[in-house]
C-alpha cells in the first residue's frame, strides 16, 4: 500500500490540487471534506501523515488536532492553512503539528515536508497504539490502560496485527493467512480461540475493542456499528 495520506481538506479546488499531485507521487490518498468526515477518517487510523487545514465546516482543524492527539501520540500531522500570524503557527505546534505550511504554497514544497515527516517516523516510531492499547516493537511490551498485558506470542502477533490495521474490516482468511503465515482451511478454530483470549485480556483493563462481524470477521474500533 506504500505511505497512506489523509487530506482534511474543504476547499475543491485545493484538495484537488493536493491530492492529484501526491498520488502522481506514488502515494495512497484519501480526502475528507469537513470536520466531521475528518474525523471518520482518522478514527480508522493507518496513516503515515495527515495534512489537516485549520478552517473546516462542521469541526475546526485545531479542536480535530486536539481530539486526535488524545487518541494518537504519534502520526505525523502537517497544517495547511492561511492563518499566518506567528501566534497562529505556535497555537498550531502547541496543539499537537507536528509542522505548519501557509497557503498559498508550492507543491515542491509540500512535498518535501511530507518526506521529512514520513522519514521522521520511520525512525522514530516503534509504537503501535489504537486507543489506550499499545506495544513497542523494541521491547515487545504490550499495555492497556498503562497495565502490562500478559500476552502469548500468538496472541501478540495478532494484537500487532490489529493495531496496524484499526477501523477495518478483517477476514478471517486474511488474519490467519497473515499471522499463521499458513493457508485457512475454514475449519480449523484456533483463530476464534486465539481471539477470545486476547480479548479476554484486553478487556481485564477496559470496554471491548475487537468486534466480530457476523459472516464478515473482525474489526478493532471503539464500539460496535
């Protein structure tokens, strides 16, 4: 799939410019149009960086920043605004940007900015977080709500599995296939063990987060829709 861009961005023609001139880049970009679909949008998670404009319809990039910070410490988030004020770029960078762009800009620019943004967290970030859920890679320490998690190996490769993938929907083909590394005959009920313990687990220190879909197999999100 490569880098994964999200766009929060109301004006057509801007967000047209932007993300035609990144996917002509390589990259995989997605577009929200307003505050509230943004949101939508960074619930399901998975994004190598976000560029969020300040003024949006429904909810304003600031309060969408501070809402998204309190969920995910770490993507990379990039403002592309016209408030160029000095206190508006500090405001921004006190909230959570990780950057600041003023428009009108150059895409040259821009550009550059979104690689920094991505090398930076390719060499920083060894934590996979959805909610109050994480686990470093380096030290393979799994935690929820700041509680160790006694996990087997399975089981944390299947928490690893679900972090990277947030607010989808996972068949149960697809996870035994990409955890088991083994083909999924449709018998077999180690997968649904496997699950119910990890989520056993999980939910020793907090509200379920992975679901099952029936006929469908599971997702991690907040809550069932």
């Amino acid at each position: 799939m490569g880098v994964r861009i999200l766009v929060i961005e109301d004006d057509d023609e801007i967000a047209e410019f932007i993300v035609r001139g990144l996917r002509e880049e390589g990259y995989t970009v997605e577009r929200a149009e307003d505050g509230r679909d943004g949101w939508h949008f960074l619930q399901g998670g998975g994004w190598d960086v976000v560029l969020l404009d300040w003024m949006l319809p429904a909810t304003d990039g600031l309060q969408l920043l501070q809402r998204f910070r309190q969920h995910d410490h770490l993507t990379p988030v990039l403002f592309l605004t016209a408030k160029d004020a000095v206190s508006d770029r500090v405001q921004g960078l006190d909230h959570g940007a990780n950057d600041y762009l003023c428009k009108p800009f150059a895409f040259e620019e821009l550009l550059a900015r979104v690689r920094v943004l991505t090398r930076r967290k390719d060499q920083t970030t060894t934590i996979l977080s959805y909610q109050d859920v994480s686990i470093d890679l380096a030290t393979q320490r799994a935690e929820r709500a700041e509680q160790r998690l006694d996990l087997t190996a399975k089981e944390q490769a299947l928490l690893i599995y679900f972090l990277r993938h947030p607010g989808e929907v996972l068949s149960r083909t697809r996870i035994y296939e990409q955890v088991w590394e083994e083909r999924y005959d449709g018998l077999s009920n180690t997968l649904e063990v496997h699950v119910m313990e990890l989520r056993r687990k999980l939910e020793m220190h907090g509200p379920r987060l992975i679901h099952t879909l029936r006929n469908r197999g599971y997702v991690l999100r907040e809550e069932s829709r």
